[in-house]
C-alpha cells in the first residue's frame, strides 16, 4: 500500500503540507468591519447629541455594544463551524481581543467613578485598540493593519492637544484608518484566497 | 553511522498528517482528508497508528448530530517530528557533495 519514498521527497512533503496549513488566512475582516462601521456611527451620534440638548448622549454606547457583542458571537460561531482545522494564530487573536475587552472595561469603570476624564479615556481607548491592531496585523502579517494601529497610537497622542469634545472626531478618524481601510483590503484579500 | 528515521514518519501519509498537525492546534477529519487527498478508510488506519504510538491524541465528538473527529499532535509527537526532521537533514546534509 504505501510507496516506498526518498529523503529528498520526504522534505518536499513536509514543506507542502506546512504550506498549506500556513495558507488558511483567518478570517478577520468581519469582526475589523463589524466593529468598524458600529463605533463610527455611535461616535459621530454621540459627538452630534453634545450639541443638543439631549442630557444622556452617552446612551447610545450601550446600544453599540450589545448589537457588536451579538454580531461578535455570531461570527466566531459561523467561523467555527467553516474552520475544519484550528491555528494558533486564531487563538492568540482571541486572547488578544479577549485581554482589550477586559482592558476596555476596566478604563470604563474608572472613567465612571471620575478617576480619569472622559477625554482621557477617548485617547487611551484609541491607543489601546491601536495595540490590538498593531499586534493582529503582526500575527497574521498583514501590513495595513500594523499602520492601521500605529497611525491610532499618532491620533491618541495628537488628540492630547484639542479640546476634550473633539477626542470624539479622534476616535472617528482612528476607527477609519485602523479599522475599516485595513478591513475593506483584508476582506478583498480573503475574497481573492478563497477563489484561488 | 547515520540514525535510523523513525519508520512511523517515513510514510507518506502519515508524515503528511503530522506535518499539518505540528502547524495546527487541532484538526478535523474532513481537513485532514482534504488535505492529504487519501482515502477515508486509509486515513483512519493511519490516523489511529499514529494515535497507538502516542503521536496524536484523537477526540470524538458530535456536531449537530453528526459524528467529528478531531486530531491534535502529542508533545511526544512534536518530539518524533523533530528528531525526524533532524535525521533527515542529516542524511541529506551527507548526500551532499
């Protein structure tokens, strides 16, 4: 039954098979996407209710992060189900994204006790998914990404500078450049590997 | 004297397999399938001697009543690839002229 085969072959085989592991892009893009497009508009809502009278703009957040949590969980179970073969690179995007959450509630809270300034969590907020962009277009050597998350890391500390309301605008135009343009080129190259 | 490769690994299908597998955490059966293009019967075979000697551990399940197989590569499997691949380039390092 089995073919008798040379060392020559033997190193061939293992570097095929290693190739074509390596070949499984995860799929990141709708998760870049979702969360792209759901902050965007809770920013620019919640920037535009400043100027009205409307005494909870906040509110809208809450909103976001149900349907984004949704979206979320959705997503990871549809992938989970095409996956077939589990990477490391997917686990350690997970605990990655699952460490900003926590990170992410933690800023909250301190911002709701009035340890820190709301503007301050806007910038370290940009700073930090910047983190999480940098580091996930690193694991999967994706390059938008990782200038996706430096030019967040350029927006966090130029945001220092202008009026707290507008640290808003910062995080609007962070989500664009580290979320959205990298997920719009992700998508076109997941797209272009699956129909190879 | 050159050591002998490990005969488990010198095989293609299985050293097919244990390739996929160091790359992976785990792996289904319907990847492994796809990927090595072998027969489901002959990749059982394999897969359950490459389980005997401790190389893989092998987890069956159910998803949506239907039966999953799921394979993942032993840190004694991660071992015998290494030192397969060690004798293996020390074979061909030989050859050279």
């Amino acid at each position: 039954m089995e073919e008798p085969f040379n060392e020559q072959e033997s190193l061939q085989l293992i570097r095929e098979m290693i190739d074509n592991a390596k070949a499984r892009l995860e799929a990141g893009s709708f998760f870049y996407l979702l969360w792209g497009w759901l902050v965007l508009a809770a920013t620019l809502i919640h920037f535009s209710l400043l100027y009205t009278r409307f005494a909870y703009p906040y509110l809208v957040w809450p909103v976001i992060m149900v349907v984004g949590l949704a979206g979320t969980f959705y997503g990871i179970r549809k992938s989970k189900r095409k996956a077939k073969a589990k990477t490391y690179l997917a686990t350690s995007i997970g605990f990655l994204w699952g460490g900003f959450s926590v990170m992410l509630f933690i800023l909250l809270f301190t911002a709701m006790k009035g340890n820190i300034h709301w503007a301050v969590f806007n910038i370290l907020i940009i700073a930090l998914y910047g983190l999480c962009i940098f580091v996930s277009g690193g694991i999967i050597r994706f390059k938008p990404l990782i200038w996706g998350g430096i030019a967040s890391w350029v927006i966090a500390v130029a945001s220092l500078f202008i009026a707290p309301q507008y640290t808003f605008l910062s995080i609007a135009l962070s989500i664009v450049v580290s979320y959205l343009i990298p997920g719009y080129l992700l998508r076109n190259k997941e797209n272009a590997s699956n129909h190879v | 004297m050159f050591k002998e490769l490990d005969p488990l690994l010198h095989s293609q299908l299985r050293l097919s397999i244990m390739s996929l597998l160091i790359s992976l955490e785990s792996a289904e059966f319907s990847y492994l399938l796809e990927q090595t293009r072998a027969s489901k019967g002959n990749l059982s075979i394999q897969l359950n001697k490459l389980k005997e000697a401790g190389y893989i551990s092998i987890r069956k399940s159910f998803r949506n009543n239907y039966p999953l197989t799921t394979c993942k590569i032993t840190p004694k499997g991660v071992k015998a690839f290494e030192n397969y691949v060690e004798t293996l380039s020390e074979y061909i390092n030989k050859k050279k002229p």
